[in-house]
C-alpha cells in the first residue's frame, strides 16, 4: 500500500496495551496509519485510546467508528473466545472494513467447535478481507506468565514434560500483524506462526541462565500443581481448564513443528530464543 493513501486510514487494535497489541500499534504508527487503542480500563484515556470492554460489549460500536483495518484479539483469562470475538466480526463486517487480522491460537483449527475455531469461521465466511494469525506460545510467557518461579525460586514450574515447543517472539507476531493488515497480498488466509527451533524446557531453562548468570531449574510439575496456582491466581476455573488442556497437546509433542510462515510474511527469519532472551535479560533479577 503506498505511504500516502496509509496516512488517510484509521486502524483500530483491540488489546492495545498487551504483549502483542501494544508493540503492533507502535509498528502501525511508524508505518504512517492513524490508530484506535481499545482498553478495558476507565477514565482518564489517553491520546487516541477508547473504553471497550469485550465482556459486556460496551464500547465496541464507537469504536470501530470510521476504523479501516481492525486488528482483533481475545483477552487471555476468558475460555469462550468466540462470545467475545463475535460482536468485534459483527461490527467489522456491518462497517465493511477494509481488511481484519484475527489472532488466535496455533492447534485451533483442528476442533471445528472450539470457541477459536467459530470465531476463525465466522470471520472466515463474513465477506470481509482478512488474516488469521495462530501463533505458537509465547516466548515472552516466561517474562510474563511464568516469572514468579524464575526470579522467586530460580525455577521454571510447568507441566511440560519433556516435549519440544517451537515458540515464538511475540515481536514476530506484531511485525506479522502489521505486515498482513497494510497489504492486500496475501488476502483470506490463516497463518501458523512459530519461531525457528524447538526447545525443550530443559534447554529454556539453560537460556534463560546463560542471561542471567543464575542456575535455572525446569521442574516438571503435575497439572493439577499448575491449576491451584492459577486459580490462586485469580484465573477463572474454565480458563484454567482450558490451559490444561493445552499443556497436555504440549507434552504430546503437538507444538514441536516449525513453519516457514513469519518467514513468508516478513521475507526474514524468525527471532531466536537465544535473541529473545538477550533482549529481555533484565527481566530475570
Ligand atoms: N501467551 C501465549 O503463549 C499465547 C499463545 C497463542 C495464542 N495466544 C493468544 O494471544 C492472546 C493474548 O495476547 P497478548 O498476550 O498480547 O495479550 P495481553 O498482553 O494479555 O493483553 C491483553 C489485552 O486485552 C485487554 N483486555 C483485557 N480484558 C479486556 C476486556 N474485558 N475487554 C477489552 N479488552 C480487554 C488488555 O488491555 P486493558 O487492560 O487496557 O483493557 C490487554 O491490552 C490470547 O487470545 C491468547 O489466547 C497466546
């Protein structure tokens, strides 16, 4: 798309101030589009943020108000994706936008029915131009969702068995999302994101204390260990059901695969673990 037609286009990010939303706005920026943030928080918003909350629906007609290009995700801690995802399709397609990027999840194809999957389907059949990006876990997990065993204990707790996971940096997936959201090229198609080596927790572990100069420990630790300490968390049941659920495609060795997708899209190879981990060193103190 040429520079100057991008300039005049609104593009809205739902999760704009997550791991992936908030590096994909940034990108967008710099890339000369005008952006819409979506946040579930009140108040005093700041320079082109607006109040959506995906659970009650508030906010999502005012949102996509003159939008373009939408980007769209499901916020993590909710098992019924596709009830949030679907007013967002529906509101897409009713304002005919231009062109929508759907995040969901590496392996959610292969259950028709899954809340992912119906949200995939319904953009799928909605008319509208659009991208699905699955990607594979997150690298960044272990400076997010799994640090409190990393810098507390010196220990990476999971119920990853020995498996090998091809993970991803979420920076890859942002540089996707901005890459398919601009361009018409590669129209109506799902792409599964992984990065370019598969690991297992043992050799994350390694990673993570060659950074660091610490001695970091995977313990293998049982499902139900992983379930007290996300409900302990505050994580709803089902969510933590459904995370469950994906260790165990995890320890069957269903996320090993490595594909060449970031590779198509952005014409590069993925980011390494060894990269990632480099970049986010000071997030292990
Ligand atoms: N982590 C992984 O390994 C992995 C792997 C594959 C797929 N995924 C998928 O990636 C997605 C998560 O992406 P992420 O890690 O970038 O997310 P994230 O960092 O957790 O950010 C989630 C965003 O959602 C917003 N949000 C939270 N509750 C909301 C609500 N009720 N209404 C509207 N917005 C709300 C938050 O912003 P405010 O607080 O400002 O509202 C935040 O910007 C999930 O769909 C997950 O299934 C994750």
């Amino acid at each position: 798309m040429k520079a100057t037609k991008m300039k005049s286009e609104l593009a809205l990010v739902v999760g704009a101030s997550g791991t992936v939303g908030g590096d994909l706005l940034r990108r967008l920026q710099t890339l000369g589009l005008r952006t819409r943030a979506t946040t579930s928080k009140r108040g005093n918003l700041g320079d082109g943020q607006v109040h959506v909350d995906l659970v009650t629906g508030e906010g999502i007609k005012e949102a996509f108000e003159g939008a373009d290009r939408a980007f769209l995700l499901s916020p993590p801690g909710y098992a019924n994706q596709h009830a949030l995802l679907s007013p967002l399709i529906q509101e897409a397609k009713r304002r005919g936008l231009k062109k929508v990027v759907l995040m969901t999840a590496i392996g959610v194809d292969a259950n028709e029915a899954s809340p992912f999957r119906k949200a995939e389907l319904e953009l799928e059949k909605s008319g509208l131009n659009y991208n699905i990006i699955r990607p594979n876990w997150f690298m960044q997990n272990f400076n997010t969702f799994w640090i409190q065993g990393i810098n507390a204990q010196n220990k990476i707790l999971l119920p990853a068995g020995t498996a090998k996971t091809s993970f991803i940096d979420a920076r890859d997936i942002s540089a996707v999302a901005a890459n398919l959201l601009v361009s018409e090229e590669l129209n109506n198609q799902a792409f599964n994101l992984t990065g370019p080596e598969a690991l297992d927790h043992d050799q994350v572990a390694a990673q993570i204390s060659n950074v660091t100069n610490r001695k970091i420990e995977y313990v293998e630790i049982q499902p139900s260990e992983l379930k007290m300490g996300l409900l302990a968390g505050g994580l709803p049941e089902d969510y933590a059901e459904l995370l469950l659920i994906l260790f165990g495609f995890l320890r069957e060795g269903y996320n090993a695969a490595v594909t060449s997708d970031v590779q198509k899209i952005m014409g590069r190879s993925p980011l390494s673990f060894t990269q990632y981990t480099n970049d986010f060193k000071k997030s292990w103190n």
